[in-house]
C-alpha cells in the first residue's frame, strides 16, 4: 500500500505516494489559494494543472510560500487534499479536482465524535496534543481513499475519493473501514509506536 509523503524542506508542498506527481502552493493576489500540481521526471517538472480555490489565510502576504495549508496529491495527479495545519475548523478539507467542476468541502474538524470536546469527556486520558485536531494524515493510492487521525478522541475516518463516503472508526476496531486500510493503520501505529519507545 503506498502513502503520499510530504516534500521535506518545502512548506506547503507534497509529493505524491509514486513520486511521479508534487503539489506546490502559493498565495494569489486576489486573496486565493493557487494549487499547481506537477508531473515530476528525474530533476525536471513540468505543470500539469492548476486552479485557484478560495481559501481564508491567516496573516500571511500574497504570493509567500503558504505555511498554513498541508497539501497532498494523489498518484495519478487527479486530485489533492488540503487541510489548515492549525486552525482546521476555518476552512475545513478541500478536494481540489483536476476538473473545474471537482471541488469537494467538508468540515470534519467541528464534528465532537471526532474531535472530542472537554464537556463530552470523549478525550483520551493522558493525551497532550489535545489541541491539535489532526495529527495523521495521509492518501491510500491503492484504494483511492484519504484517512485522518483524531489523536484526542484515538479515531480514524477514512474517505473514499471516489464516493466521497465517510467510514469512522476506533484504532482498535475496524468496523466502517475497508480491512486493508485497517491493517495499514494497524502496522503504522505499531511502527510509530516503537520509533516512540
């Protein structure tokens, strides 16, 4: 199974999972996110797309890397994901399709059975990232799906990039996910869970 991994050293930017396509972010002056993505081949790049999308930005000047924004591209450059590295509940998740048309928003960061809340008491005990909403996430290629994190409340939601359909479910459970995506997340929290120890 192949994840997309981020480009090390370039804030708002990502290589896709196959290394074959990146995403690289801007600022425009119009106040817009601008998504270019690019078909990488040895040392050269080459556009493959982009659009602008409308986007709320902190305190950041037009045209600056964005800092912000976490990207990531599918393998087959169809598709990229955007999310606020911080304050997730402005402008939720972004599907950003190659088509004019394809542009999906979803507010996953305000939904309480995934991010927990201190009155609900749905925090895991012991946690001190309780603030940060999201800290895992990344594109199934293989399954054409994204899958998210939610460290304070120990609940991963995948969705399908297709279907755009939402499965929910516990690290311990797998019920509502797919049995190989399950597995992966199960071999990746035992891989995190030994680099921790």
């Amino acid at each position: 199974m192949r994840l997309g991994r981020a480009s090390l050293g370039a804030a708002g930017a990502a290589v896709s999972a196959n290394g074959g396509f990146a995403v690289e972010l801007s600022r425009t002056p119009e106040e817009k996110l601008l998504v270019g993505v690019f078909e990488v081949a040895k040392e050269h790049k080459t556009l493959s797309w982009s659009r602008a999308v409308e986007w709320q930005f902190d305190n950041q000047r037009s045209g600056s890397v964005v800092y912000e924004v976490r990207p990531h591209v599918t393998g087959d450059d169809e598709k990229v994901i955007l999310r606020e590295y911080y304050r997730t509940t402005t402008n939720g998740l972004k599907i950003v399709g190659r088509r004019e048309t394809d542009l999906h928003q979803v507010q996953l960061f305000l939904n309480t059975e995934l991010i927990g809340s201190e009155e609900s008491g749905q925090w895991r005990s012991g946690t001190t990232y309780r603030g940060v909403q999201c800290l895992v996430d990344f594109i199934l290629d293989d399954d054409s799906s994204y899958a998210v994190w939610f460290g304070p409340t120990d609940k991963w939601l995948t969705l399908s990039l297709d279907t755009y359909e939402f499965g929910v479910a516990s690290s311990r459970t797998n019920s509502h996910l797919p049995v190989r995506v399950f597995r992966f997340i199960q071999l990746l929290l035992a891989a995190l869970s030994s680099n921790l120890a």
